[in-house]
C-alpha cells in the first residue's frame, strides 16, 4: 500500500503489521500533536466503525457540526 502527498511525494507502507504503520503516521503526519491524533480516532471511529456523529460528538465533548468540520480537516490533510 502506498500513499501520496500534496506535492507529489509517494510514501510506500511495507506490509510489516499495524506498529510500522503508527510509526509513520507517527513520524511523517501527527508526532506529539494532539489535535492530530484527536482528529484521525474520530475519523477512524467514522469510516471505520460507522459512528454516528453525534455519538462521535458526545465521545469527545463536542457538538455532531464541529465533529464533521474536523473529520473535514482531517481528510483534506492526508490527501
């Protein structure tokens, strides 16, 4: 599996399991920033668990609008 940056950049994601995985997201998209990771678990509970989002909301004390303003973020910036 490969990914692609803005600027044309193409990271390649060896099959090596899920800790090589978080470690390049860790490393090349989020680090230490909270709001990041924040972000990708509320996407992870959307695309991958089909969350409501007001259910998505209540987890994290926020309204179901601001919630899809970050799931908006979110994909806008790993694209």
């Amino acid at each position: 599996m490969s990914t692609t940056r803005q600027n044309g950049t193409k990271t390649v994601l060896p099959r090596t399991g899920p800790d090589h995985f978080w470690k390049i997201v860790h490393d090349e998209y989020a680090g230490e920033d909270q709001r990041k990771w924040k972000y990708l678990a509320m996407l992870a509970l959307r695309e991958n668990a089909g969350w409501p989002l007001e259910h998505i909301g209540a987890v994290f004390g926020h309204p179901k609008g601001h919630v899809t303003r970050c799931l908006q973020k979110i994909k806008v910036t790993t694209q």
